[in-house]
C-alpha cells in the first residue's frame, strides 16, 4: 500500500490523498458514518479532477488511518477538522461535498467557518437533533447491527448493509462492492470509532433556524427510497438554506449509485429555462460535475426541485 500523506488538523492527525493540479479550484469530499476517505471511489475523484478540480478526501477522526481516539468529540469537532484540513494544505476557500453525516460536517462547516466555502453540496444528509426525521425501522437494523469478530464476517455483515440500502433502482453487483468493502476492511476497521461518531450525531442539535444563514450556492441531493435518512430530510435542508437546489433521485436509497454508462460532463436540462439557471450559477462548477453523472434530469423552477429521470443508471 503506497503511504498517503497527512496532516495535522485541530491537535489530531488526518490522512488525505489529492487528485487533480494543485493549482485547480479545490472540491473537499467529506465522508459519512464509519466510512473511509475509499468511499469516494478513486474512479469517481479522477473524473471530478478531470473536471478541473483539486480533489481532496480523508478519513475523518476515528476512521480509516487518521488519529483513533479516546474521549467523546462532536460534529463541530468534526467540522473544525475539516477546517484545519484545508489549513495544512494552504487552502484559503473550497467547494464542499458531504454524503450522509458528511453533509453534516460540510453544513456545520459552512455555519462555523464563513468563508470557508465557496459551494455545499449535502447528499442524503439531514438538519439532525429534533429538526431530523429518524430512520425507518429496517434503516435503524443496519445501523445498529454489531461489528463481528472475524474479517469474513466483516465483509459479509459489509455487503448485506450495501443490499439493505441500495435502491431498488441501483442494481446490486455484488463482485464490484465485495472488493470495495474488501479493501476497507483490510486498510481500518474500527468499530468502537464508529460509535463514538454515532454518539456525536445522536447529541447533536437541529439546524434548521442556522441553515437560513447560509450564503453560498447549495445542493441538496437525496434518494426518494432512503431508509436510513430519509428523502423528507433532504427537503427540509433545501427549504431551509435560501436559493438551495433539491435534486431528488428516483429509486435511489442511502448510497451514492454506481453509474451504468460513459461519464457525461455537461449539464443538460429539460426545459427551456436552461441558459437563465446556468447564469445564475455560474461558477459553481461541483454543481454541474454531480448533476452530469446522468445525462438528463428534470427541473420544476418553481419549487427549485430537479428529478433525475428513471432508467439513468
């Protein structure tokens, strides 16, 4: 295994790993709950730096091969790490991208550390504490099914949590998934890390009153059939965040899906609208990078909600 650089960020170590020119906008990826910098897959970071970004991913505290530790933290610890991140590697501003508690960080990074960011993208994430709606009862199962003792086990219980929250649009491939759970398996696995990143969600507090504060361009991406934070948390951060984008994707659960077909990196809209809304977010390339992963998507203006059409992956 190639050693990958770190940093240190608010007295802990961070292992990060770059693509793209080193003098390319930055595009920090934030990952979710016990998941590793590897949840953004590699070929994925290529093509976002294909687009012109500086790609950065980590592991966050008590994950992957950044510092394990001991006392309890919270997310804005975890938001102060990322902030720290961009620090140690001299970056003044970036675009931020965050998957599940990911765009926990990233909204809490963009409230505690103005800025800082230039765009947010939150995907299938929520406004946690009282503002959040909980899991389903088949999404809380796999959250809290306990780590087992052996590393077949590990990448067993692994692909059965990717079959409970894959969307019934996204086909499951299981060898494509097992050498992904396989790798981050063998790199870290830390079970008692996860809970404690569990422990700092579950006291978190709602956000919603604080996300009208927010003053860059946002995202909002969300899976119509996630059990695990369910699609009503993704319209709730949208509603909450003033001009924000709500793209919902049909079929899609608490993942990010594999995509079927060749990368098409230009944005396409399905209404005649398309050169007023491309000059009102001009600039905010990650954007259109995230929307382009399928090649047509449907926008309702009025409600500032985008609906990829069925059959994309």
């Amino acid at each position: 295994m190639i050693p990958m650089p770190r940093a240190t960020s608010n007295g802990i170590e961070i292992e990060y790993e770059t693509f793209g020119a080193l003098a390319a906008p930055p595009l920090l990826l934030i990952a979710g709950l016990g998941s590793q910098m590897l949840s953004w897959d590699d070929d994925f970071c290529a093509l976002l730096a294909s687009r012109g970004f500086r790609v950065i991913r980590y592991d966050n505290r008590d994950s992957g091969l950044s510092t394990w530790v001991e006392d309890a933290y919270t997310l804005d610890d975890m938001a102060d790490d990322a902030a720290g991140l961009l620090d140690a590697l001299g970056i003044a501003a970036a675009h931020v991208v965050g998957a599940s508690m990911g765009g926990f960080i990233a909204q809490l990074l963009t409230l505690n550390h103005p800025g800082r960011v230039l765009t947010l993208t939150s995907i299938m994430s929520g406004p946690n504490g009282d503002d959040q709606v909980q899991p389903t009862a088949e999404g809380s199962a796999v959250l809290m099914a306990p780590a087992p003792p052996t590393r077949e086990e590990r990448i067993a219980l692994g692909l059965w949590a990717k079959q409970k929250l894959l969307g019934p649009a996204d086909p499951f491939d299981e060898p494509y998934e097992r050498a992904r759970i396989t790798r981050a398996v063998d790199r870290a696995y830390h079970p008692a890390g996860f809970g404690r990143q569990l422990g700092a969600i579950l006291v978190a507090r709602g956000r919603l009153e604080r996300l009208g504060s927010v003053g860059v361009p946002t995202l909002v991406i969300h899976g119509d059939a996630d059990i695990l934070v369910p699609v009503e948390n993704g319209r709730r951060v949208a509603a909450a965040i003033p001009g924000a984008r709500l793209m919902e994707i049909e079929g899609m659960g608490h993942d990010v899906p594999r995509r079927r077909t060749s990368p098409t990196w230009a944005l396409e809209w399905d209404n005649p609208s398309r050169s007023q809304a491309r000059a009102s977010w001009r600039g905010c390339r990650s954007f259109s990078s995230f929307s382009s992963m399928c090649s047509r998507w449907r926008c309702s203006p009025s409600v500032r909600t985008y609906r990829w059409s069925q059959g994309c992956w």
